[in-house]
C-alpha cells in the first residue's frame, strides 16, 4: 500500500543526492528494531497503541492526552502540506484560486474514500506507483535518446560528481554519507 509513497521519497531524496538503497537501509534497519524492540514490549500487554502505552506506563491520563494531542497536531500539519502541495499546482498550472483547489482536493479524497473505500485507496496506491515507475522508466530512456546514450549518461553524471559510491564514512557532519542517511531514515519511520 506504501508503494506510491516510497516511489515518491524515492524520487525526492534522488534530487537531493541521497541514493534510494541508502533509505532503505534505514527503513529495513527501523522494522528490525522495531521487531525486536516494540513487538516484545506491547504485544504481551495487549497494547494497541503507543499512546495507550504511555498511560500504562506512566500510570497517568494526562500523559496518555498531552502525547495524543502531540500526535493529532503532528498528523493534521502533515495533511495541511499534503493538501497544500497539489493544490498549489493546480493554483499554478490552471489559474484557480488557492482555497477553491484545497476544497476542491479534500472534497475529492474524501468523496473517493468513502464511496469507496480503503480498497480503492489501495488501488490508487497501486495506480500512482505504476505512473511513477513508468515516468522514471521514460525519462530515463528520453535522457539516453537526448544525451547520445547510457555510455554518455554515465559520463556526465560521473563528471558531475553523481557517481560517488564510497561515502562510508562514520562522520555525521558528511552530507549524505550512508551511515547518516540509514540512521535518520531508521528514526524517521
């Protein structure tokens, strides 16, 4: 179901020189932690979430709360970009007013997931992963087509400084070296 989403980080973090096998390490790297670190501690409480942890942890439901009102406002400013983000580029592209494309967008995705469904999300996902790689797949082959061929791609990404494979270093201040990139993506998810 996360397909769509890890296509899209994927690309993002390609712009920024972060390569997609350094991400998931830090993604893999988070579910092994989490397997034998959160599964152990809350299945055999029976707890189902982490905010029903805390109240038994701390024996308090002003914890249990604060941390769900934490959680919900983090949640609601993740929606507000991602609302944001397509309703700007309809606002830029068609000349619509910025509040008529974010009604527009939340009516739509509301609509859509009630009528039908988480099913119809999944295959939305579906859908939006297939489009991604097949845009990737393209613009690959048009770069190849344009520039004179994958011997010349190479060459100009190798010039460009693209090609560093050997970032390994434990420095945390390098940018981007794999170590840095596969613990933050690991605190990430």
């Amino acid at each position: 179901m996360t397909g769509s989403a890890e296509a899209s980080e994927a690309g993002y973090f390609r712009c920024y020189s972060v390569r997609p096998e350094e991400t998931g390490c830090g993604l893999g790297l988070s579910y092994i932690v989490g397997l034998f670190t959160f599964v152990p501690l809350m299945y055999p409480l029976r707890i189902t979430s982490v905010y029903e942890y805390l109240k038994f942890r701390y024996r308090s439901e002003a914890v249990r709360m604060v941390s769900t009102i934490v959680g919900m406002i983090a949640t609601i400013c993740f929606m507000a970009i991602a609302l944001l983000s397509p309703a700007l580029a309809l606002g830029a592209s068609a000349n619509v007013p910025l509040w008529i494309s974010i009604a527009l967008f939340g009516a739509v995705g509301t609509l859509y997931t009630s009528i039908g469904g988480y099913k119809s999300v999944v295959w939305t996902d579906v859908f939006q992963t297939v489009v991604i790689a097949l845009g990737t797949a393209i613009i690959i082959i048009k770069a190849c087509m344009e520039t004179g061929g994958v011997g010349e791609v190479w060459r100009l990404t190798q010039e460009g400084g693209r090609l560093d494979f050997n970032r390994f270093t434990p420095d945390l201040t390098v940018r981007n070296s794999i170590w840095g990139v596969t613990i933050a993506h690991c605190f990430i998810w």
